[in-house]
C-alpha cells in the first residue's frame, strides 16, 4: 500500500469512528441537556407524578398505551422519580421499584420529548385533575375500573391512554389533546383484541368488546 493509500485508508477510518462516537453520544443524550433543549423543568432525581394511570404489559415494562386491565397497576397522581430519559425510554421509580416507559419515539428532538413528557407526567401533582373527578367514580378509578358514565379525563386517570384512535391510528402519534378530541378510543387486551370506547361529546356512553 503506498503513501498516499495509507494517509487516504486512516483518514476514512478515523472519519468512521467519529461518526459512530457521535452517533452513541446522539442516541444517549443526557437527561439535563434534552430537558433544557425541550423546556422540560424536571432533572433527574426530581418528584414527577404520572398524568394517567399505567399497568405494565411485561415485567416492569409499561409502553405508550395500558394493557387492558391487566399488568400491575399504578394508579394517576402516584409519585415518580425520574431516572433517565433516552432516544426511546424514561426510566422511573415508583412504590420502591423501578418502570421503564416505552415511548416509541422515531427520533430525538426537544419537541418530541416535551410531548411525550408532559403527556405521561406533571411536576405538579394539581394539575392532573384528581380533584375534579366525579366522586361516585373515586374508587373506581382509583381501583383502574371503568365505567359508563366517566369522562374522558376520568377514563385516562382510570385506564391511561388507548392504543388506537377510530380503529386505526396508533396514539404514540398523537398528543393528549388531541386524543381528547376524539369520539372513540380502542384498547388492546392481552389476547391481542381490542374493546372499543364510544364516546358522546365528553362522557362514555358504550363499551364494545
């Protein structure tokens, strides 16, 4: 291999690594550098509380919607710690263990990680609006069992987020008021069917299985 071979060969392969270390250091972003870039507040160690209910699909696994009334359950308003925040993951604890919330996220920007952060939790318990359930649902919700009646508001503090929207469209997509908006919501059960929420302006009215 000549001279000039040998110069051109380093040169790629020191090129090469940079872009892999860039890549790594890319997909590891620091949870303080993404939370600056984004406007998100919260610092790992800091007290967070989860917007809706969760219920984990494996292990200590939740994902960007709830497993039909199944998997462990964490109740809306239960405080969290955050521990990190990836390309695809926030990493908590709450109830002295460890959750790791799958947000499925195609790439990292700060409005993308704002999104999903303030779609799953609050740095102030009050606004998550458990004071304004109506009482009659209180155990229930706090149970994670819907009823006829709930608001959509109460339906996401009792069962988080539906998989899809109108049949179709995956709510990972989608921000929390738009997912408001919508007249029908579906959940994934375990056996990989789905139960559809049907909803009159603001108030579940039926339940299909």
């Amino acid at each position: 291999m000549n001279l000039k071979k040998k110069v051109h060969y380093k040169f790629t392969l020191l090129l090469s690594l940079v872009l892999i270390l860039c890549g790594c250091a890319l997909f590891k972003t620091p949870f303080k550098e993404v939370a600056d870039q984004s406007g998100i507040d919260t610092l790992i160690g800091d007290t967070v509380f989860n917007r809706v209910a969760f219920r984990t699909w494996e292990g200590h696994v939740i994902r960007f919607t709830n497993v039909y009334h199944r998997g462990v359950f964490i109740p809306a308003g239960t405080e969290c710690t955050i521990k990190d925040i990836s390309k695809k993951v926030i990493t908590f604890v709450a109830n002295d263990r460890e959750y790791v919330l799958g947000r499925w996220l195609t790439a990292v920007s700060p409005e993308d990680i704002k999104l999903s952060f303030h779609k799953f939790f609050a740095e102030d318990k009050n606004r998550i609006g458990l004071d304004k359930i109506n009482p009659a649902f209180r155990d229930s919700i706090e149970s994670g069992v819907d009823e006829i009646g709930m608001t959509k508001e109460e339906i996401l503090l009792t069962l988080g987020y539906p998989a899809y929207l109108g049949g179709t469209n995956l709510t990972s997509d989608y921000g929390r008021e738009f997912i408001l908006s919508q007249p029908e919501w579906n959940y994934l059960r375990p056996d990989k069917n789905r139960t559809l929420f049907m909803f009159k302006g603001n108030k579940l009215y039926k339940i299909v299985d």
